[in-house]
C-alpha cells in the first residue's frame, strides 16, 4: 500500500519500510532547534535525566536560536540567554545565534547592523537561511511553528521540553504516524491574494481544531506558484488548525533554494507521496474565486472576507513575525503603503535580521523598503519575535491595552499579543498595510 | 500514578490556549528552577477572561487570592481543543504548580496532550460527552482512574471517560523518562 510524503519521511527515519497511519513509533531525530523560552527547560531536564556531565547525542545537529525575549530589560529573560551561551560553550554546539549585543542589564541597543551580528531573530525563518532545512529530514523544534519548515518537503513538528530533552541525550523520539489531509489550490493567486488567505481560508474551512493529529499537505498550481516563503507561511500556520505538520512537495524551486543555503552540503532525499498514496481527507480551493480573508477576534478560524468587515475601526497595525515578517511579506506591503501615510500606529518588525538587511537593499522604484515604510510613518523594530506573542511588557509593538489591532501575525486568542481585553485581527500583510492607510479594515484591491 | 482523585472542578469553555493557561509575559521563568516553577503555579490560567473563568457563571478566580501558588482545583473541567497554540511546555507544568492533577477535555491539542503526559504533569482524560454544562465549577468530583469514570457528588451522577489507551503506562511510570527506562530504551540508572 502507497505512502504519503509524511508516512514515507517518518517509515525512513523509523529504519522501517512501511507506517501506518496511528502507529506508534520511535523516529531518528536530524536537527533539533530551541531557542530562549523553551531552551532553558529544555537544558534542565538533560541535565537532570541524563547528568550533569551529560554529552548531547550530536553537536552538530543542534540549532540554538536565540529570538523571543531579546529586546527587553527583563533579567531573567538576560539571565536565560547566558543559560544558552553557557551550553552552547560546554557542548560545543555548531550552530547557535548569539544577540551579541547584549550584555548585562537593561534594554539592551540593537546590533548597529543587521549584516554584522551572529544574531538572526525568529528562528522558524533562520533555520532555512541558515542552510538547516532539508527535504526528507526530520525537524523537532520546542516551538509550535516549527511546522512551517515542511514548506521544504520534511517533516517538522513543535514539541515541548521533555520531548526535546530526550531528543538532545538520544536522537530519538516517540511518534504516532499521523493520517494526511490534502489541500489542493487550482489556479494562480491573483495579485491582492497571499498565501495568507490561502491557510486563512484553510482554517476557516476545518476549524481550529480541525486537523488535530493530522498531517496537512498542499498542492496544486496555486501552491507551486508560491515562492519558498510563502510556502513557509501556508505550513507556518496549519498548528493553528491543530495540525501536526504542514507539507508540500519539493519542486526545482525547494532544490534551488535548499541548495543555495545548504552549507553542510549534507546530502538528503527528496520524498514524493506513492501514486497510491491515502489521504483522510481531501479539499479544493480555486483560488480564483478567493477573497481576502480576515480571522476575527478570538480565534484563526473566525474566518470572514474583508467585503464582509471592511471600516471596522482599528487602533493599531502589525506586520512581522514569522507568518507575516518574511521579506515577501514586506514586498507587498510596501506596494501599498509607497506614497501613503497610516492612519494609527503601524509596527514593522523584520523576522530576521537577514530580512531587515534586505528592507534597505529591496527597492520599488528607487525607494528601499525601508524609507518606504519610514516615509508611511510606520515604526520598524529589530528583528525578533516581538508582540506577536506579548512578551514581557516592554516588547515593541506589545498591546499593553484592550486595542484593536490588524496584525499580520499567526494567533489571536484571548491575550495572544499582550492584553487579554485586546481584540487582535489576522489578516495578509496586503491587507494589514491597506488597513493601516485606512485606518479601518481596508480592501487591498482598493489600493493596489 | 493516583487510582482516585477527588475535589473541586473549575470548569472552562472550548480552545483554551496556552496563551490563555500560562501568558507570554511569564515564559521568562525557567521551569528547571524550582522557585521558577512555583511561579509558573501563581499565574497558571491568568490569561483566561473573567467572564468565562470558572463556568457557568464566571468570575471565579482560579486562585483565592494574588499571592497563591497553588489554586484549590485539582480537576479542570473544559470542552474542545484544550491546550491548543504554542508548545510552550510552561502550560502543563503551570497547571501541576497550581496543584492541578486531572484535566477532562472533550479533546485535546496534540502538543499539550504529550507535554502533559511526557512531562508526567498531570493526567489528561478525554470525555465521552460534553461536561462544560453538566458540571459546575465548585461542583465536588472524583475521577476514577483505572475505570475511567467521573462521579460528581455535588449532582450525583457518573460521566464515563475514555479510556487512556497507549498513555496509560507512560502516566503510571511518571513520564516519558521514567517510561523509557522501564521499557529498557534508556540505562536503568544515570
């Protein structure tokens, strides 16, 4: 019987021929990435399972990506970037992230240059710059987003500190083969469409809950249109949807971009699903006929189209993190927001600091990205996970009171960005700078 | 792992977050510490709206008052999608800091759902029907573990639970460390 790309990954790294969808197996773990919230925990439980002196399994297959709670006078969140440094230095850890830049107490001052730091920002965005992500691989990460690197045809999944622990002293992991469930786009996003409203009307579709224990793929012409980060951002959210992991297949675009990043140079396979391949599941969207979706307030599946919301009055806008802070994702924003000014607080922050490099590269007719959006009076930060998730009170962008907030994020339950009387709306970055303009929520079509 | 777990039920709506059960703004504590981890049980479920903590009436404070550590709850009681959004494994372990040993969801998010039993935090039971209008917070409830069974005393009625399946012997070891060595996956000593 044929096997999904998911099933085939999970068979390979099980040392076994064929899975079955609901068994229960122990899978070989390629990398594993933490980063400074879950880190610390993480490093704990090694040590007291395994010993002090413990060894991790392999030293090179460890990321460490320091990027949640980097701009902020918290000491204890200083106090977990040493915890890093510290295991980072006695493992021997190949590839970690330092925010060089911070030293001691108080808000610490961002790198001078996003081109000289060993700091990279949000990690699910800095594993695939930095060469981590291979087809076929298997990608456990201490962080739910960590789906959105099956965007490159492997298997990624967030998983808690236990589960990473083990991981860091076996290379191994317990995993119940997940069934797939097929999402198919027809047809080319026309030009106010982002994949964005793709995952957005995915989620509006099944529910928040609609794809637990379930493996999403996607496919179709609409999807092997995308370029990589918008692919990234299709898997980034199918957690929101509760699923395990988001896959597409890898096309000539994956390869090239895998291998123009790929500096181990380790070798990997690409897996295609078995023409008789299962699916639990399968839905097709023309995107076509698409609209530009809104989620509403309090959850990603509170889906309507912004026909249906357009001049709800908003306070605030956001565009980053890594659904919505990728350079593509401030392409077209700037499409909009060129020769505009916003109507309330605009927050631009960069996922990483590869893609603020690139705000002051990127042009659109001889304007960078950067005096773009600084000329629309919009506020950019360094790069980092920010007020996506609150953080600490003093996090850029934080909604510190019951605002009313666009955002170009990935969640918005109750207290997702900082206040729990907050009403926080997800929408496309298209969507987000066109609201900003408007100060309302605001068709893109109108502005482009 | 306890066969009878009895006391007051605090009961939640659908997809409570873990957003919801442990804020952003408190990750900065590191659950390997144990003051930390104490910490983590003050705030545990500070993120939940007044209006919709501790149902059906809501308002019901989690904690009696601002400086506790543990609450007076050991059941949750809630409906779909509990635990869904981050991996953050601060959520389970913020409900077992606050003293929470039973949690019976209708489902559960995946990630939580191995955090709580990996990290052998708390037991995650799955309902069989709906509770969220049948039992009410403050309501007295036993759960019967190796029967899978809810008794509420407070209405006298039993509720069937579905049964832990393939969880059931990693709970009884205390979690996935302890599980691993039991099976032999791991040196039976460090």
């Amino acid at each position: 019987m044929g096997m999904t790309i998911t099933e085939k990954i999970l068979a390979r790294a099980a040392g076994r021929s064929h899975v079955e969808p609901g068994e229960n197996i122990w899978v070989n773990c390629d990398v594993l990435m933490t980063h400074d919230v879950c880190g610390p925990g993480t490093i704990g439980l090694f040590k007291q399972h395994f010993g002090p002196k413990a060894r991790v399994w392999d030293p090179e297959k460890v990321v460490i990506i320091p990027d949640h709670y980097i701009f902020t006078a918290d000491p204890r969140a200083h106090r977990n970037i040493e915890i890093l440094r510290e295991f980072v230095r006695e493992q021997g850890i190949k590839y970690y992230y330092d925010p060089d830049f911070l030293h001691g107490d108080g808000m610490p001052t961002p790198y001078r240059d996003p081109r000289r730091t060993s700091y990279k920002g949000v990690c699910h965005i800095a594993l695939p710059e930095e060469g981590h992500t291979r087809p076929g691989e298997v990608l456990f990460g201490t962080d739910s987003h960590t789906c959105t690197a099956g965007a490159f045809g492997e298997f990624a999944t967030g998983i808690g500190n236990t589960d990473a622990a083990f991981v860091l002293g076996t290379g191994k992991l317990w995993l119940k083969v997940p069934p797939t469930m097929r999402f198919i786009f027809e047809g080319e996003l026309p030009p106010w469409l982002m994949a964005k409203d793709l995952i957005l009307a995915v989620i509006g579709e099944i529910g928040c809950d609609g794809a637990t224990y379930k493996a999403m793929e996607f496919t179709g012409e609409g999807v092997f249109s995308l370029n990589m980060e918008e692919r990234m951002t299709l898997c980034n959210m199918v957690i929101e949807a509760g699923g395990k992991n988001g896959v597409i297949e890898p096309d000539q675009r994956t390869l090239d971009y895998v291998n123009a990043r790929n500096k181990s140079g380790k070798p990997y396979q690409v897996v295609r699903n078995d023409p008789d391949a299962r699916f639990c599941y399968e839905k097709v969207f023309d995107v076509r006929r698409l609209e530009p979706l809104v989620a509403m307030p309090h959850s990603p599946d509170n889906r309507a189209t912004v026909s249906e919301v357009k001049g709800l009055k908003l306070d605030r806008a956001y565009i980053g993190s890594c659904t919505g802070g990728k350079i593509t994702d401030f392409r077209a924003a700037a499409r909009i927001l060129k020769g505009r000014h916003v109507r309330i607080d605009t927050f631009i922050v960069p996922a990483t600091t590869e893609v603020e490099a690139q705000l002051h590269t990127e042009q659109i007719a001889g304007k960078s990205l950067y005096e773009i959006f600084v000329e629309a009076g919009a506020r950019i930060g360094p790069a980092s996970c920010a007020a996506c998730l609150g953080g600490p009170i003093d996090t850029f962008g934080r909604l510190n009171e019951p605002l009313r907030c666009i955002s170009a994020t990935n969640r918005n339950f109750p207290g997702r960005m900082g206040h729990k009387d907050a009403q926080v709306f997800l929408a496309s970055p298209l969507t987000v700078a066109a609201s900003a303009v408007a100060g309302c929520i605001a068709d893109p079509r109108d502005y482009l | 792992m306890l066969e009878v777990i009895r006391g007051p039920a605090y009961v939640l709506g659908d997809n409570i977050d873990t957003d919801q059960i442990i804020p952003a703004q408190y990750l900065i504590y590191n659950p390997a510490i144990p003051e930390e981890y104490r910490m983590l049980g003050k705030y545990a479920l500070a993120g939940v709206p007044v209006a919709q903590a501790g149902l059906p009436q809501g308002y019901v404070p989690f904690h009696r008052s601002e400086d506790e550590f543990k609450a007076s709850f050991p059941i949750i009681i809630a409906g779909r999608n509990f635990g869904c959004g981050s991996s953050r494994e601060h959520a389970p372990i913020a409900l077992n800091a606050a003293g929470v040993r039973v949690v019976v969801a209708e489902f559960f998010a995946r990630i939580f759902y191995r955090n709580a039993v990996n990290g052998g935090y708390l037991i995650p039971f799955e309902s069989v029907e709906r509770l969220v209008e049948q039992i009410r917070t403050g309501d007295e409830v036993e759960i019967d573990v190796s029967h899978a069974r809810l008794v509420n005393h407070s209405t006298g009625r039993t509720h069937a639970l579905k049964p832990l399946g393939d969880i059931a012997p990693i709970l009884a070891a205390g979690g996935l460390f302890a599980y691993a060595r039991l099976a032999g996956l791991l040196p039976s000593a460090t």
